[in-house]
C-alpha cells in the first residue's frame, strides 16, 4: 500500500470507529434507561424485559471492543502512512487518538475484574468526545518526524505517558462519581442506584491512582530527563511542559501521601485527584496552545506543528 492509501485508511478508520463508538453510546443509553425505574434491589435478569436490558449491554460491551480494534487500526495506519514508518505520536492530533485508545483498552481489560459495566456511558462517551474534537479541531496530514525524534526514548517515553493519562482519566472519572454519588445519597432507583457505593468507588479510584502514578514518575522523572539530556545535552530545562508535568506528578504523590498516612479518604481525596487530573490534561492542552517559550508546545494556529521544529531539533511531541 502507498502512504497516501494508509493516510486513507488511518482516516476512514477513525471515522468507521467513532461511529461503532456512538452505537455502543446508545446501546448503554437504552440499557440504563430502561433500568431507570427498576429498584436496584431486583437483579438485571429478574427486571421485567431483563434478557432485553442484558442484551443491550452485552451488546455495548461488544461493540465497544469492536470500536477499539478499528481504533487501532486507525493508529497502525497513521504510523505507516509516514515515510519512514513511524510511532503514531507526531503530532497533537495523533497524541489525542493514541491517549483516547488507550482509556477505552484499559476501561475493555478492567471491566470483568471491577465490574465496571456502570462506568460504560461515561467512558464511552468522553472517548467519543475527544475523537470529535480531535478530527474537528487538531486533524493534521501524516508527516515525517525530525530526524533527532527518531529515538527509543519517544517510544519509551510516549508510551508511559499515554497509559499513565488513560489510568489518570479513568481514575478521575471515578472521583467524579464518587462526588456525586455522596451528594445524591442513597437511591432505590435510576443509574446512581446501580452505581458502587462511595466507599467502593473511593477505593477503585486509589487503585487507578496507585497504579497510575509509578507509570507517571517512570515518564515523567526517569524516561522524560534522560531523553532531554539526549536532546539538549541537560536533564531538565524548566521547560513549561516539563514544570507542569512535575506539578501533576507532586499532586498526584499528594494524593497517595495523604491516602496512606493522614488517612484522607473519601471526599477529600477525590478533590485532590481532580486537581492532578486538572494539572494533567492543562500540561497537555494547555502548554500547547498558549506557551510560547515551551520546546514542547505546538503552534496555537496550527494544532500540531511543532513551533520553530528547525530550531529546536530535539524537541518531543505530545507528552
């Protein structure tokens, strides 16, 4: 296949999964609509219609999983598109698709294990949100990298950071229900019925977290300052980028700090998880678009462009 074909499919792909992507939306949409007025004390399979309700869930779940193999194929054929072949991480636009595929593949491998059917519409629905606004807003043609970013280090690197973000999300999706599941109180009824308890939602959070922030510290600390010294000939630069990175990996070892010593649980931690994920999706967004000192931010104008890429050849992307 010619580049321009794999550019071709990459695009086709993305299109093909965000509406598989939509399907799956809906299909939960039914099955917690017609839960709404079930009292959470009867089981799915006693509800009246329950294999119906089962079946519009199995079927999102399905379908969900269908959505992130396209996904997939969507990343593959950006990075074949390229010539060289590349990671698909030049850009912001490939950055977003790549951090998007990986809260729905880690959301696809926790789901049996946490029971995390309740969490479906929420994650379904902000990865359908960021490809929408990733194709609308920071869609860039494929294009080689410079010669000084075809290094082990961005793989290392980006790939740390990419999954580190994903369990970030995901935890953070969490704390947001936990939240708000506190302030409803107890419901017999509707989808904060069927959602965990508090103690249980503030104890999967710590998990994602816990999980989470090693992965963090590996990008961030370890993976990040040796390929700046590689690049720049120093560890670190007080670049925007890297100051905001660092900020986010201090609240989220806050976050953990507090959780194990001072005994914050519950409310408490998840305002201080939401501040690490504030922190966490700024140094992304927010370094792009309005830093213009950082080696790392991309062009305002031109969402994924490297800013003055020839003066700076050893600048990283994404992360």
């Amino acid at each position: 296949m010619t580049d321009q074909a794999w550019e071709s499919l990459s695009n086709q792909a993305v299109a093909v999964c965000g509406a598989v992507y939509f399907l799956a939306l809906l299909a939960h949409l039914v099955e917690w609509a017609a839960l709404r007025k079930v009292p959470v004390s009867v089981g799915v399979a006693e509800a009246p219609s329950g294999d119906r309700i089962a079946l519009f869930g199995r079927l999102g779940l399905l379908l969900t999983g269908l959505a992130a193999v396209v996904h997939l194929v969507a990343l593959v054929g950006r990075g074949m598109a390229a010539e060289p072949n590349r990671v698909p991480w030049g850009n912001m636009y490939e950055f977003a698709l790549s951090g998007a595929f990986f809260v729905t593949l880690f959301y696809l491998l926790l789901h049996r294990k946490h029971s995390l059917q309740w969490m479906a519409p929420l994650v379904v629905g902000f990865v359908l949100t960021v490809l929408m606004t990733n194709v609308i807003w920071l869609y860039e043609p494929v294009a080689p990298l410079t010669e000084a970013l075809y290094s082990p280090w961005l793989v290392i690197h980006v790939v740390s950071a990419v999954i580190a973000t994903a369990v970030f999300t995901l935890g953070g999706i969490t704390s947001i229900l936990f939240l708000v599941k506190e302030r409803a109180g107890d419901r017999s009824t509707g989808y904060l019925a069927r959602v965990p308890s508090p103690v249980s939602l503030d104890r999967l959070s710590y998990r994602l977290h816990a999980f989470g922030f090693p992965v963090w510290t590996f990008a961030v600390l370890i993976t990040g300052p040796i390929w700046a010294h590689q690049a720049w000939s120093a560890y670190w630069n007080w670049d925007p980028k890297e100051v905001w990175a660092f900020i986010t990996w201090v609240v989220y070892a806050a976050y953990l700090h507090a959780r194990s010593t001072a005994g914050w649980k519950g409310r408490n931690a998840a305002y201080i998880a939401l501040v690490g994920l504030a922190t966490l999706w700024w140094s992304f967004i927010g370094v792009n678009f309005f830093s213009t000192t950082s080696q790392h931010s991309y062009a305002a104008g031109t969402p994924g462009v490297v800013v003055d890429a020839a003066a700076r050849p050893g600048q990283s992307v994404g992360s």
